[in-house]
C-alpha cells in the first residue's frame, strides 16, 4: 500500500493586542484542512539560511559536528556568519614594500566542510584586515577592524582575488549560487563602522565591481543594516550609479530598544507590538516594490528575538512559538529568514562561563538543543504544497508523492510590566492552559494509520528547565549533558492507532497550554 501520512503543524492565533494586552481568547479554536485542496507551492524560506558567529569558530569541531546536525535534521541551505576577512582568518598582509599578499588557508578548510555537508556560504565581505584598514578600531573580543580601507583600490582588488580564488576552488556553476553580501551594519556608528553612509556606499562599489568582473552572474547585495535601515538609500545609490545590485538584506531583532549589546548589561524588552519582525520585513518588501528595482530578492540575514547573547529567551521554551508565529507572519514577503544564530559557540563577548547563558543559538556550547531547535526540525517535515487553511497560525501541507502534512502552537506573551528578559526568562516559567484546539481533516485516504505526537513546550523538550533543575551548574558533567540530551531528544511523547473510514475524515480536541508547540505525524500502515 502506498505510504501516506499526515503532519500536522499549526499555530495559535497571537494572543497579544498591538499595545500588549491579552484579547479574550476563545476555546473552541479549530484548525480546519482538506487534503484535497491545495494553496500552491509551500514557501520554505524559513530554512534557506542560518546564521552563525564568525568564521573563525567554523574551524572547532564540535561547530562543525553542531552544524552536521543541524543540516541533517533542519536542512538549512546558506550560512552566514561575521569575521571572513579578520586577520584570525590570515587573509591578508603586506610585504615591506606595501604589496598585497593573500592566503587563503583558512577560508578553504570552512568552506571545504561547509559544501562536504551541502551548505552554501552566505558571503558576508568584513571585517577589514588590519593592514588594509584606515583605523584601529574594533569590535568584539576577537577584534573585528570596523574602520574602512586604508585604499578603496587595494580593497577592491582583495576581493576580486578572492572571488577568483572561490572560482578556480569551486567553479562558476558552484559559485553562481553563492551571495556576496558587503560588511555587516554599516548604520551602526559607532559599533560596526566608523565610516559615514556615502563611504559605506563606496565600500560597496569597489566590492560590487570587483566581483561582477570575475563573473556578471555573481550575486552581490547588501546594506546588511541593523533596523531594516538604509533600504530605499541603497536602492537610490546603487540605480544612480550603475552599480550592481542582486537583492537587498538587513536585520531586525524583537526587543523594544537598541541594536548592540553583546553582553546584555542594558536589559532588554521583547516588544508587546504582534508586528515586531513582521512589520519591518512587511515594510521592507514594500520599499523594494515601490523602488527602481521592484524585484530584487529580500534576504533577512539576521533575525531573532533579541539582539544580545544573553537573553534567557533565547533558552525559554517561549522561543519555539515565537519563532515559528514569525515566520508565519512574513508571508512570502522574504525570500530568506536567517535566524541568528545556530549555536552557542559564539564570542562577540569572549567565551562564556556557563552551559546556558541567554545565547543566541538554537544549540547550547555542548550541542543540547534548546525548545528553538524544534521550531526548524519540526518545520523541515512540512511538504513542498501547502493546502488551505483559514486559521492565521498554522500551516497544512502535502508533498509530490501525495502525503500530507498538517501541526499546532500557542504564543502567548507573559512578560510583565516593568521587568526585562534576563530577570525574567530565567526563572522556571510554569505555562497556563489556553483550553482546547479542534483539528478537523478532511479529504484522508480511508485505512490504519500510526499517530505520533511530538511536543515542546514547559519541561517537554525543554532543556533550560532540566537545567534549571539541576541547580544551575556552572559546568555540566558528562552525566548531566548525556541526561539532559537524552530528556529533550525531540523523540515522539506518544504514539496511538487511528483508523480512518471512507468518509476520510479525522477529528480531535488536543488540550494546549501557553506556548505549547505540538506535531501530529499520520503515518499510513
């Protein structure tokens, strides 16, 4: 019999006014799907890129082993990380004479790994090697040059270099695929550039043109902005000027205030506003649209709750359904969302101390997964058609074989007034009931299924509260890393038998509480 299954992944509607107060909520939400009826090609821009720290950390192996991992059981295409032209990376210096030399070692062992596991570099050109750079200033413990060149030609010609080394490394058909994405935040200043917006704009050129003369397919793009800033600005420069530009990227993060803090000192607030995220990349694609070039591609390279790595809502399970009530949101207005970051291994604030530190990544420093990680294993399992569906939180979807996906979550927002993240997201959070969601699926194929629920949610594939258990220890045994694994393994939480008649229809009440996130998997005996 042909194997057919049912997945079902679904939101809840957002229970959070525009200025923060909770609506009523109904408890007779139903989720309503036929599997009959289809809403055209599922958007996947959700897995089409990850980012990560800098490259530098790309070369540890337990990095490499983490992102093995999460290639295997999220699929994410690109990565993009800070730090490809630091001098930690050896790329760049000059003889006594002030004549370039280029090595590119380093480069080679990462991207050699990141293709063998089948991603993609997402380029981003920075920072400035400090024999190139006009200043000595820096950011981060690792020392990231944030000042422009010392000499624009000298810059232009390291990156021509460059892209003729990846050509003759990967090959055009290889690299066409790439992006090449210039600098990271110009607009913050100071923070990541000390330059003004016009010699940022120059950096640009000099970049775009250098790699547009390897090879015109080349995709080149930016500002790379914190704050969704600099959009119509970059467009206008670039038409202007003749200069190349194959799409547009930028960043927005969750919290009310700010956009740097590497070590979380100020206190951040994650917005009460249902349109944080969605209200930048909404507006974003609408810029774009109203611009002289109303078709470039909208790659978000940076996106998450929080702009610091150490906010305890990076490690809450309130990180799931908030993550996956994003994403839903945005629509088919980005192209990509890179979520920022996949790991822990990160060290814009130097190395941390501690297991769970409010970092940014989906995997803690030993590889535990945190509620995060299941947002993106839970999505991967979606299909390639998506089917109609009314509620605004949720997703249905079938693949080219004929099976069918389903799934469903809460977001509640629970912070109070007058109280930030990393006073409140560290504590054991315990989540109250949100009533009942009814699944109603129609349009089965009649025959015996295997139901398999997976859920996330307070203590269920909830990592930081078996921490939290443990006392918070400063360092974890091999023990407890190997307990907490296995406890939080995102395996089924319950299986059962389902048998469907000829009418094809399936129907169930699931009891849900704040910010549960719950998979139905329908496997057809």
């Amino acid at each position: 019999m042909k194997k057919y299954f049912v997945q079902i992944i679904a939101f809840s509607l957002i229970n959070v006014a525009l200025f923060g107060q909770e609506k009523s909520v109904s408890n007779n939400r139903i989720i309503k799907v036929d599997c009959n009826k289809s809403d055209g090609k599922m958007n996947m821009m959700f897995k089409e890129c990850i980012g990560a720290g800098r490259a530098n950390e790309g070369l540890r192996a337990d990095w490499q082993q983490q992102l093995a991992m999460a290639k295997k059981e999220c699929d994410f295409k690109y990565i993009r990380m800070h730090g490809l032209l630091t001098d930690d990376m050896a790329v760049y210096r000059e003889d006594s004479k002030g004549n370039p030399e280029y090595n590119y070692q380093y480069i080679d062992a990462l991207y050699d790994f990141l293709l063998s596991i089948n991603v993609k570099p997402f380029v981003e050109l920075g920072f400035m090697p400090n024999a190139l750079a006009s200043g000595s200033q820096t950011i981060f413990w690792w020392k990231g040059n944030v000042t422009p060149p010392k000499d624009y030609n000298k810059w232009g010609d390291l990156i021509k270099n460059l892209t003729q080394h990846f050509t003759e490394r990967y090959g055009v058909q290889e690299v066409k695929t790439w992006y090449f994405e210039v600098w990271n935040e110009p607009n913050l200043t100071p923070g990541f550039w000390t330059g003004t917006q016009a010699e940022y704009f120059k950096l640009y050129e000099y970049a775009a043109k250098a790699i547009k003369s390897v090879n015109p397919a080349y995709k080149v793009g930016g500002p790379a902005t914190a704050g969704a800033g600099w959009v119509p600005e970059t467009i206008d420069f670039c038409t202007k000027n003749n200069v190349a530009l194959d799409f547009i990227s930028t960043h927005t993060y969750g919290v009310n205030q700010g956009f740097l803090d590497e070590f979380g000192t100020t206190g951040t607030v994650l917005s009460k506003d249902e349109s944080s995220i969605s209200g930048d990349v909404l507006n974003s694609r609408k810029q774009i649209a109203n611009s002289a070039k109303p078709n470039l591609e909208l790659h978000y390279t940076e996106w998450s709750s929080s702009y610091t790595p150490a906010d305890a809502i990076h490690d809450s399970y309130h990180s799931a359904a908030y993550i996956l009530q994003k994403l839903k949101q945005v629509g088919n207005a980005p192209t990509s969302m890179s979520y920022w970051t996949f790991t822990d291994i990160f060290e814009e604030a130097g190395p941390r101390f501690t297991p769970f530190h409010g970092g940014f990544g989906l995997l803690n420093t030993q590889g535990i997964k945190k509620p995060a990680y299941f947002s993106y294993s839970l999505m991967n399992k979606l299909g390639a058609i998506e089917l109609k569906n009314t509620d605004t939180s949720s997703w249905a979807t079938k693949n080219d074989k004929g099976d069918v996906q389903l799934l469903f979550w809460d977001f509640t927002y629970t912070l109070p007034d007058k109280i930030n993240n990393q006073d409140y997201y560290i504590k054991d959070l315990a989540s109250k009931s949100k009533g009942e969601v009814k699944i109603e699926v129609d349009g089965l194929k009649k025959g015996k299924y295997n139901l398999e629920i997976y859920k996330v949610g307070y203590k269920v594939n909830d990592a930081f509260a078996d921490y939290l258990a443990m006392g918070k220890p400063s360092q974890l045994t091999l023990e407890q890393v190997k307990s907490i694994k296995q406890k939080n393994n995102g395996a089924p939480i319950a299986t059962e038998k389902v048998n469907i008649d000829a009418t094809g229809k399936y129907n169930k009440s699931y009891k849900i509480n704040e910010n549960d996130v719950v998979f139905f998997n329908f496997v057809k005996q």
